[in-house]
C-alpha cells in the first residue's frame, strides 16, 4: 500500500521520452538520501506515443512512485501545475516540491534533507537549487540570472547582443556561512520550493507553452517578498543534449520562446514591457536572418 505522509514530492514531467524518465526515477532512488519519507510523482503530458503505459509498468509495485496522465499537453508550466495539484488534493502533508527534469541525475549520496532544513532555516527563502552542471561541465551563467527588466530581451533576442552586452548575467556570487547565494532566476531543470508558498504564489503561470517559467515564477515570488538561492554544496548533473539539428526546428523553438517573452513583457515587465513586446514583434524578422546567417556559418565551419 502507497504511504500518503511523504513531506517531499519529486515531480517528473514526461513527454515521449519514457527511457529518461525511468531512468531519473531509478537515479533518485539509487542516490538520493532524505531524513524523511519521499514520494515521486511522474506526470505524463498526453505523450503520444506508450509513455503511460511503459512508466506505469515499470513503477507498478513501487510505493514511492505515482504515474498520473494529464489529459493534454499542456506544457512545462500546466503539466508542473497538474502534478502540484494531484499532491496538493491526494498529500496534503507534503512540504516541499522537487520539480525535476527527466534528464536530471544527481550523484551518490546527494542529500536532500541539507537543502529543506535550509529552506526552514530561512523564512523568507521560496527555493533552492544545487549548483547545476549542464553535461559534465560547470558554466556559472547557467546557475542563476536576474530577472530581466527594461529592454533586457532585446539584448537576449540577438546572439551578438547578448554576448557583448546581457546584464542578466551574475558576474559573482556572494556566498554566505550556510552555502547559499542569494539569486533572482533558478534554472527550471531543477529546485525545491517550499509547497505552501507555491500555493501561495498560484504555482506556474499557465500561459507559457515552454520557456520563460523561471523568470516568471522568480517575479512573482520576488514581488510577494521571497527569496531564491543556489547551495553551494550540491550538485546535479543535466544530461541535456542539443538536438537542434536543423533551421526549421531552431526557428520553431525560437518562435515559441518569443511567445513566452511577448507574454512575460507584457504581463511582468511594468515600466517598459508594452515597449519591449512590440519592438521584439518589429524585429522579428532581423533575429530570423540571424539564426539563419549562424546556422549557414556553422554548417560551412564543418566542412
């Protein structure tokens, strides 16, 4: 029988990649330690392909493990949402949620319970992430960033801009006694995030398909008076390989991710964000040559 008294809930969102799931599923089991009892919630986003069914199999005698099926793919932010949901009605105890990729994997012994007594330690502290490394590699622009404000996205909208000129970026980090740096954006691959201040703050925000949650999610905790931070003494490991191989993909993802900023701007940015959606509208174009002139220059560097 399943216990309904865990205090933390991973939630893993799947979409068709049903072999990294299982696998994250079994990482957590193999090398995450916690003082307490954990549960781990798979949420499928309406794969079309066997996903459900192979997942809900594979975990059908685990009871640390749920597989729940949302009705449609709602994305980064509604499937989270649906997950956090499904524990909220069915785990009313739990405390803290671990949103976690499918192609996170953490180290042996990595030990959860560090980061939750710190999130109780700090009161106004929503959430925490371990330092992230992307591949094997440590890339400090991809631990945290700040929230952009202004006319910040036009920088982020354009390669060459963003190399020479994106403030988003933390140039250091001042690390206090318990580890922690205190930061504005956590990377969405993975953190855990006190439960009831996630209720509190409406969870996701719904109207981003993919892309922009984090900074929205860092907006709306910064402006009911919470904290984010990065621990210095844990690691985890994001085997997120780039499978954009051709110019329609990257000009499809890019589509969507200009959606999400639109929509971060016009709802998130106060002072300028009305200026900014419609400047990232006109330039629309201009970023099209862009991804095609270095996608060219890529291909011809290969030969």
């Amino acid at each position: 029988m399943k216990s309904k008294t865990q205090d933390l809930f991973f939630i893993i969102l799947n979409f068709k990649n049903y072999r990294d799931t299982i696998r994250t599923v079994r990482n957590i089991q193999n090398n995450v330690e916690y003082n307490s009892d954990y549960g781990i919630l798979v949420v499928d986003n309406n794969s079309p392909n066997e996903s459900f069914k192979i997942i809900s199999e594979e975990f059908s005698d685990d009871n640390k493990v749920y597989v729940i099926k949302n009705k449609i793919n709602s994305g980064y932010a509604g499937g989270n949402n649906f997950g956090a949901k499904y524990i909220e009605l069915h785990f009313p105890e739990c405390k803290y949620i671990a949103i976690i990729n499918p192609d996170v994997l953490f180290f042996k012994g990595t030990d959860l319970s560090k980061i939750t007594f710190l999130l109780e330690k700090y009161e106004d502290l929503a959430a925490i992430s371990p330092v992230h490394l992307l591949n094997n590699e440590f890339h400090s622009k991809l631990l945290a960033w700040k929230i952009p404000s202004g006319f910040d996205d036009l920088i982020l909208n354009f390669s060459v801009l963003q190399k020479l000129f994106d403030k988003t970026k933390y140039k250091k980090y001042e690390i206090n006694d318990d580890k922690l740096a205190f930061v504005e954006v956590l990377p969405g691959s993975f953190f855990v995030i006190k439960n009831n201040i996630f209720k509190h703050i409406d969870y996701f925000d719904e109207n981003t398909f993919l892309f922009c949650e984090e900074r929205i999610l860092a907006k709306k905790l910064k402006n009911s008076g919470f904290k984010q931070a990065v621990y210095f003494e844990s690691f985890y490991l994001h085997d997120h390989s780039n499978k954009q191989n051709n110019l329609k993909q990257k000009i499809n993802n890019y589509n969507t991710l200009l959606k999400s900023r639109i929509y971060f701007n016009k709802n998130y940015n106060e002072k300028y964000g009305k200026s900014v959606a419609f400047l990232l509208y006109l330039l629309y174009p201009l970023r099209i040559a862009e991804l095609s002139l270095i996608h060219l220059l890529k291909n011809l560097l290969k030969r």
